[in-house]
C-alpha cells in the first residue's frame, strides 16, 4: 500500500478507524444489548419458536457478525478505491 503523500495516508486510515469502529459499535449493540440488556423486552417477541431474546443472544448476534465482516470488505475495498491503493 503507497500513499502518494502523509495527508493522504491519514485520511484514509481516520475512514477506516471510523468504519471500524461503527461496525463495532453495531456489533456491542446487538451482542451486548439484545442479547443481555433488553433479553426481557425481547423475549415477549417470538421468532421461528423462541424467544427473541434467547434467539439473539444464541445465535442472531453471531449472524449479526458475519454480516459485519461482509459489509466492512465492501466498505474497505471502496475505500482502497476512493484512495487508489487498491490491489489489482
């Protein structure tokens, strides 16, 4: 990876420690939020037979995850895009 100048590089790693971090944020919110904080709230909602609450504490935050990863590859590549240090 070559920036053509330090204000560039910096640019692009302060995109990428804002995405990374909201990305994570996200993730605390749906792990740590609807699967410990709100598990009461939610577990009057069922889904596909159980409990919202139970489902995403078991299992909706690791979906959850997993399409993080996918969304951050995306937004990363467009990002290596947007600064020319894309692979080839």
């Amino acid at each position: 990876m070559s920036f053509k100048n330090d204000d560039k590089a910096k640019r692009y790693w302060n995109e990428n420690i804002k995405l990374v971090l909201s990305l994570l944020t996200i993730w605390a919110a749906v792990s740590f939020g609807c699967g410990i904080l709100l598990v009461d709230l939610l577990n009057e909602i069922h889904f596909m037979g159980f409990k919202l609450g139970f489902w995403f504490a078991q299992q909706g935050s690791m979906y959850v995850f997993v399409v993080l990863i996918f969304v951050y590859a995306a937004k990363a590549n467009a990002l290596d895009e947007k600064y020319d240090v894309h692979e080839d």
